[in-house]
C-alpha cells in the first residue's frame, strides 16, 4: 500500500489539480489571451522586429507550452516522492 | 547533378534504412505489435511521436498557408502544439496508468459498457481513415513532381514500403522507424530554413531572423517590409488578421483540443515503461515538434517576401516574362503557378487587388522554398526525402490504429472474445493490410471531399473522445448513460454543422450564415461544450457509477497501483 491512509491520498489529489490548474491558466493566458483576445492592444508594443500579439501567436505560445509541460513533470516528481508514490 | 538524381539517391537510401529498421524490430507478440511491448524510451517516443503528428500537412502545407494567411496561421500553429499541453497535464499520464492499449479500451472500461466502445472504435476508424487518405495522397504528390513518376505509381511504391514495416513490425517496427523518420524530416525542414535565413536577415536562427532587420542594408525590419509591401499591394496586412477573433478563438480551441483527442496520438503514451516517463514523453515530443512549428512561420515570412520581389521585381513594376525567376517556370510546369497578362505589357505582377496576374497554389511554398532562394539542387532533394518521411510516418501510425481497432477492439473485446493471441495478431496483420489497400485506392481515386474532411477529423476528436476522457478522469461519478449521450450528441451536432456548410449548401458557407460567426473549422469547440453539458445533465438523472468502476477511476488518479488498497 503505497498511501499511508486515504486521506493521504485526497491530498495528493488535491495538490496535482492545483498544479494542473496553474499551469493551466498560463497555458490559456499565452495563447488565447496573449494571441487572440488582447492581440490588438499588443501590437502596440513591439519586439525587436516583432509586433508583441503577433509574437505570442506565432512564437511565444510555444516556447511556453514546452516550458509549461517541463515545468508540470518536475512539480509532479516532486509531488510523487512527497507521497511516497514514486515508481 | 539534376534535382531528380539526387532525389533518387536521397530518398533510396532514407527508404532502405526504413527497411532495416523494420526487420530488425519485428514484432513477436500482440504487446508488441500494439504497443511496442511498453519498453520505449521517454526520448525515442518523443521523437516518434513528434514525427507521427507531423503529417504531410504540417511538413509541406503549413508554412505556405502562414505565407499567404500571416497572422490567422497563428491557429495551425498555437491549435496543433496547445494540444500538448492538455495531453500531458490531463490525459496521458492516466491512461498509462490505466495501462490498456487502445482509446475505445479505456472508454468501454470506464464507463461498463459495449455500446460506449463501439461509439468510440466507430470515431477512432472514421477519424484515423479520413487522415490517411490524406497522407497517401502527398506521397503521390512528392513522388509525381520530384521523381517524374506517375502520381499512381507513387502512391503505389509508398503503399509497398508502409505495409511493409507497418504489417511486419507493428508498433515496434513503426516506433523505430518513426525514429528516423523524425530525423530526416527535421534535418530537412531546417537545412533550407538556416541557408535562407543568413541570406536575408545574416542571422542564423530562423526563429530570430524573422524578426530580425533585411540583409539588403536597408535595415528595415523583414515584417515591417511585408506589411509595407502588402499595403502597397492590396494585401491583408501579414501580421493582422482578417478572420474575426471569436471565429480564430473557436479553431484554435478545436485545434487544441482535437490533438489531444486524436486516438494515434494519444497511443503513443501507452508504450513508455512507466507514468513517469508518459508525463515526460509528451514534454519530449512537443520540444520536437516546437522545432518545426517555431521555424514554419519564419519559412512563411521569408517565402513571402521573395515571392513578390522575385515577381514584381524591386521597383515593383513586374519582371519581363522572358526574365521570369527560375521557381515560376519550374513549377508553371505542374500547373500549380499560372501566370495570365491581363493588361497585356509581357510583365508579371502579384498583387491582391484586380491588378493581380498570378495564380500561386499554397502547397509549393515550402517545396519552393530552396529555389525562391537560389539554394543547391541537393536541398530541394532533400525536402522531397523529408516530406515523404512526414507523410509514411503519419501514415503508418495511423493504421497502426485502424488495424488496432479492428482486431483488438471490434474482434477480440467485441465479436469473437474467444480468439487466441496468435489469431489475434494474424487479424491484426490483416486488418493493417486490408487498411493499406484501403488507404491506397482513396489516395489514387481521391473522393472530392477530402480537404474539407480534415475539418471533420478534429471536430470529431475534439466533440467526442475529449469529454468522454476527461469526465471518466476527473468526475468519479460520471455513468455511461451520460458518457454516450455526450458524445453522441457531439457528434451529431458537429458533423450536422459540417455536412450543412461543407457539403450540402457550400455556397451558404459565409460568416453571415454560420452560428455565432463560428466556422465549421472551429465548430467542433461547440461540439465539445455541448457533449460535456449534455453529459453532466444526463448524468444527474440517471443510476449511480458502480463502486468498482469508482475504485477504478481513483486508481488511475496515483502512480502506484494504491488505488484499490485505500478503500479497502
């Protein structure tokens, strides 16, 4: 038996949905908030060569969906040898 | 040496080292042949994962959509790498954990019942089919314009060397080679993007140089000279949108959500040893992917730009016809670059406006890429050798799907549960066979429909299995009658939407007509909303989950198998 009581287990639960959720709300932040629906006020801003809206839309979103899934598996290993649930 | 030598020679040998690889792994048992015995590598799976995904459509389609679209491309490329995301915090580490091996497996389980897993081996052929067909077709295309054959024989030779390793080697077999096939097609994605990027901007990394200033010595920025030239020419501005928000919101999301719901991609978790290594897989494969699709928009930007210098030539007046760039006369050849003198002055001039007397086909851009820059006979090689990669790869993994559900989940879990495992894994092999064929003869007598269809694949994905998958992780509770109302109804609502303005009244297909100003690209993030309302509600007035089936779900939720311990 790898939690100690089920209340253990509850909590870890708990704790990796309020990973998911945070790394969630950025996910949605850079793109459909970054890309789409404040694109406009973005581009005012500019990046180099790049218009900022356009930036997140075409380059930004993904580098921080590849950081973002990084980022999830460290916390989660983190999370498991919290719990004593590592494999 | 000719651009078709060096074509055979490239893609001869990339197609041998294929064949090794698929004797080497041949598959001894059904694990093996569906799942590659679990025992892939956390990298070697994100490599081949990443190469499964990227299709024909990614490899020589996208960048040339970006390069006339501009900023609406943004959805291809936010939509096809977002999905990610959701599949490594939401989806894969559970359905490793629940350790079956296919997408209608987990559903039928989850939610005790026959009629669920049919719903879902139906979605997973139907989705898997419609691509397929796809991908044969650009092997045709790759092989008729580089190799001079005719577009049938092409898909033919292509059809010889799928079966092949797909019905020898099964998920093993098709891991490995996928491998490579990751390797020769991002090797030739890049080579051509680097060569172009020192030359018009002098930097090195693509991604930069497309935000970078012009080469020339006018040190204009290179987005700021195609928003120049576009205004100039009637263009929509390249780096504004001309789709309305909600309508770019609602494909993205489809997109997105779509990937995730893909049954060959979501497969591919399923052969890691452990949970641990399906979390990180999914991170190895996006970095790969996230190469391509970080480096396609800076090949639209780039193509952009000498397509209208090398037509309209520097004073923007046009250039003689007798001086047309080689790029124009080589492909006017295939029919897919027409030129008409409209005003009768023997000069060609691009424009967006009635001006305009080109006719450019956006699936060349990326094939064109090496001649828009003058690069050596060996690249534009080399980007045939990578597209096919693309193209057999996705392909391959596809029917790994068809004949999955055919043998495992229609046969063994369905119709003839008594089946052995060796008859198993002939019916496996036949199935993956008797798709090949299937695939072949809708890649040579393509049916009209099948760009139109694509749209169909991820509203399905995105309308049905998403849901279905996430309410069986995440709400205990969920029965099946909720489970199938939902996803009956997604799918009914979605291809309805898509039938009506695709097929039956394609002249209405306008946003003025279309709901909420919603495209039938983007209507599958409805489909989706709808399946998971419809599911909560019908869940709220119907029977209790079983306890067993609770115990599961709160299983699959921990790494070790803890699950069943704790209640009891």
């Amino acid at each position: 038996m790898a939690f100690e009581n089920k209340d253990m287990a509850k909590r870890y639960w708990g704790e990796n949905l309020k990973i998911m959720g945070i790394l969630l709300a950025v996910w949605f932040a850079v793109s459909y908030g970054f890309g789409i629906l404040l694109v406009e006020p973005l581009n005012q801003i500019s990046l180099g060569g790049f218009k900022l809206g356009f930036w997140f839309a075409q380059q930004g979103s993904i580098y921080t969906f590849v950081v973002l899934i990084f980022v999830y598996v460290a916390k989660m290993n983190q999370l498991d040898k919290k719990y004593n649930v590592e494999e | 040496m000719d651009i078709q030598t060096w074509t055979f020679i490239l893609v001869g040998i990339t197609f041998a080292l294929y064949i090794g690889i698929a004797i080497w792994a041949r598959a001894a048992s059904t694990g093996e042949f569906y799942v590659a015995g679990g025992g892939v590598h956390p990298i070697a799976n994100g490599m081949a994962t990443a190469a499964d995904w990227m299709s024909a459509a990614s490899f020589i389609s996208m960048a040339g959509i970006i390069s006339f679209i501009g900023y609406d491309g943004g959805v291809y490329l936010m939509g096809w790498t977002g999905g990610y995301v959701l599949l490594a915090l939401c989806l894969a580490p559970y359905l490793r954990k629940f350790g079956k091996f296919t997408v209608p497996d987990f559903i039928g389980d989850r939610y005790y019942s026959q009629t669920a897993r049919m719903v879902a081996v139906f979605c997973a052929i139907f989705v898997s089919f419609t691509y397929v067909a796809g991908q044969m077709r650009g092997v045709g295309v790759v092989f008729s314009r580089f190799l001079e054959v005719d577009i049938n024989m092409g898909i033919i030779i292509g059809m010889c060397i799928v079966f092949f390793y797909a019905v020898m080697g099964g998920m093993k077999g098709i891991t490995y080679t996928q491998v490579a096939q990751y390797c020769v097609l991002i090797f030739a994605f890049m080579v051509p993007a680097i060569f172009t990027s020192i030359m018009m901007t002098g930097n090195p990394v693509p991604q930069l140089g497309f935000g970078g200033t012009m080469a020339d010595g006018s040190g204009m920025y290179l987005l700021d000279k195609i928003d120049g030239l576009s205004a100039e020419l009637g263009f929509n501005q390249y780096t504004d949108g001309s789709k309305s928000m909600v309508d770019v919101f609602f494909i993205t999301a489809a997109l997105m959500v779509g990937t995730a719901g893909l049954p060959h991609v979501i497969i591919r978790f399923f052969t890691v040893p452990k949970v641990k290594d399906a979390r990180i897989s999914a991170g190895w494969a996006l970095i790969f992917i996230a190469i391509l699709y970080t480096t396609a928009p800076a090949v639209a930007a780039f193509a952009r730009v000498n397509m209208i210098d090398s037509i309209n030539g520097p004073d923007l007046k046009g250039v003689p016809a007798e001086q047309a760039p080689g790029w124009v006369t080589n492909w006017e050849k295939t029919g897919l670059v027409k030129w008409e003198d409209k005003n009768g002055d023997g000069r060609m001039f691009y424009s967006g406006d009635a001006r305009n007397e080109m006719d450019i086909n956006r699936d060349i851009i990326v094939l064109a890429s090496p001649e828009l820059a003058n690069l050596p006979n060996w690249v534009v090689a080399l980007l045939a050798a990578g597209g096919l990669a693309a193209a057999l790869s996705t392909a391959a993994g596809l029917l790994l799907v068809i004949s999955t559900s055919v043998a495992h989940d229609l046969l063994k879990k369905g119709l003839k549960p008594d089946m052995t495992e060796k008859q198993e894994l002939l019916a496996a092999r036949l199935s993956a066979v008797g798709a090949v064929i299937a695939a072949g003869y809708m890649g040579i007598n393509p049916p009209g429909f099948v760009a139109q269809v694509v749209a169909f694949a991820f509203g399905l994905a995105a309308s049905s299995f998403f849901p279905a998958i996430i309410l069986g992780i995440f709400y205990k509770k969920m029965n099946k009658e909720g489970a199938i109302a939902g996803m009956i109804s997604g799918i009914v609502f979605t291809t309805a939407y898509i039938v009506f303005f695709k097929f039956i009244n394609p002249e209405m297909n306008t946003p003025d007509n279309w709901w909420f100003g919603i495209s039938p690209e983007g209507i599958g993030t409805l489909g989706m909303i709808l399946n998971f309302v419809v599911a909560i509600a019908v869940n709220k007035v119907t029977a209790e989950t079983p306890q067993e089936v609770q115990d599961m779900v709160e299983s699959i939720r921990y790494p070790k198998g803890a699950g069943a311990a704790i209640d009891h």
